[in-house]
C-alpha cells in the first residue's frame, strides 16, 4: 500500500484485522504522519486497511484489482480486463495489471527471453519449449538474453543453458530492478504464454512481443485474456511468426500512466 502526502510517497504495511476493527469503529489513530490525499493499495489484504483508512483520513482510496469488498466502498477500482469488471463511473478496465517498466532507449538487436514453468493454470511441456527457442535463435540470430522464473524447473533451466546462440541467467542470480532495466533497452521480446505478469511488463517496455505457447489445463480468464492480445496484433504466436523480426509496436502501451491521468482528471489528487 502508499500513502501519497505532498509529492512523497510512502509505503506501508496493511493494519491487523483486528487494528482495522479499532480505526473503523472507535477511529483509533492508523498511523502517526500527516494526513495523506490519496490511499492506493493492492492484495486482498489491504481492502480492510483501505477502508479503514478511507473512514478515519477522508481520504479517497483506490483499489488496483478486483476488490472482493463491494465496489461501491472504493473510490475507484483498477481492474484488469481478464477479471471481467463490472461497467461502473469507479471501475476502470486495464489491459493486465499495472507495473512501473518503462521504455528507454532501445539497442537494435537487442532481444529478450522470458521463461516462465508450471502453474495452477498450465502444464509445462519441455521439449517443446526447446524447440521453439532454438528455432527463435536459429532463425533471427542476435543479442539474446534470457532469464526464468521461480516457477521454472531446473531441468529446463539446464537445458536452455546448452542452446547456442543465447544468454541465460536464471531468475535467482538476477538483482532488483535486473529484468525492468534490460526490457527498457530491448527491441522484441519473447514469453511463455503462462507469464502473463511478463508479458504485460514487456509491452510496457514498448517492445516487440511474442509468446510461447504452453498447455493450458483450462480455457479460463488468462487464456482468453491472452487470445484477445493476439487478435488486437498485440502479441505475436509463435506458430504464427514469419521467422523474421517482430515488427515495431504500432501504439504505446503505458496503463499506468493512462491511470494516473483519470486519477487526476477526476479530482482524486
């Protein structure tokens, strides 16, 4: 959760359950501090805090998810698209959740790998996915870098480690900050389609993406969420690449500062 105050932001942690009852019913002081002008938070956890807060400061709040609350309690609600949010004037729909990457100057050439693994959504079938970035590196050799997440098996790790042509460095030997500084500067990127978080953070770098398809258990939200994507030419199939370089985005995908400015237009801050 933040507090905005001034042009500080500061960060903090939701209150106990039980600290929350106290500020809601009794209005016992949250936090020491001045009085913030706008409360934003995230998780499940923090709705009751949210609201708390929101009674206590009179402060509007803004929830960035679908909120298991009622939505008329909130300010305003950041949705992701694939949560099929309601049509309401404090609801508004993103394309994923939101993240702070953004796009510096890109180096040509330049092109990323991201590995995701098994998930409660999607199996993972590892030959395949060798098989497709070996013939990513096959037909448009270049400056490939490549990292997993916490998800990917350490046999797949060990395998994309012997594919000539690519660069990995696993998820754990990567510092903070590693993966948001190396998409900046990437031209085209290429995910697992079961990342979908990395996915979002690779458009938001303004780069070129395509995914790698997975076996999806279910046809649920996240799949449609990704289909939509490809039909808008926003993503890249693999089973539908020329083989050539990805083509440069056509529109700038920047939801977190398209957030900011409806925030600011109605008057929230």
């Amino acid at each position: 959760m933040e507090l905005r105050s001034g042009l500080g932001i500061e960060k903090i942690k939701p209150l106990s359950r039980f600290r929350a009852m106290l500020v809601f019913a009794f209005g016992v002081r949250p936090y020491a501090g001045r009085r913030p002008e706008l409360i934003i938070g995230t998780g499940h956890g923090t709705h009751l805090t949210l609201l708390a807060l929101k009674r206590y400061w009179r402060t509007p709040v803004v929830v960035m998810m679908k909120p298991s609350a009622p939505l008329r309690l909130f300010d305003l609600s950041l949705i992701p698209e694939h949560d099929h949010p309601p049509e309401r004037s404090n609801v508004i729909t993103t394309s994923g959740a939101l993240n702070r990457v953004r796009p510096a100057r890109k180096r040509p050439g330049k092109g990323m790998v991201l590995i995701g693994g098994p998930s409660k959504n999607s199996d993972w079938d590892e030959e395949r996915l060798l098989r497709q970035v070996e013939t990513l590196v096959q037909r448009d050799p270049g400056d490939w870098l490549l990292t997993t997440s916490r998800r990917t098996p350490s046999s797949t790790t060990e395998a994309l480690r012997k594919i000539t042509g690519v660069e990995v460095v696993p998820s754990d030997l990567t510092p903070e900050g590693w993966l948001p500084e190396k998409l900046a500067s990437a031209e085209q990127c290429w995910v697992t389609e079961d990342s979908v978080s990395m996915i979002y953070e690779a458009l938001s770098a303004g780069c070129s993406v395509g995914v790698f398809e997975v076996p999806w258990r279910t046809e649920g939200r996240l799949v449609r969420g990704i289909k939509k994507l490809k039909e808008r030419g926003v993503l890249t199939s693999f089973d539908h690449w020329s083989g050539k370089p990805l083509p440069p985005p056509q529109h700038e995908f920047n939801e977190a500062q398209r957030c900011a400015q409806i925030i600011t237009e109605r008057g929230l801050i």
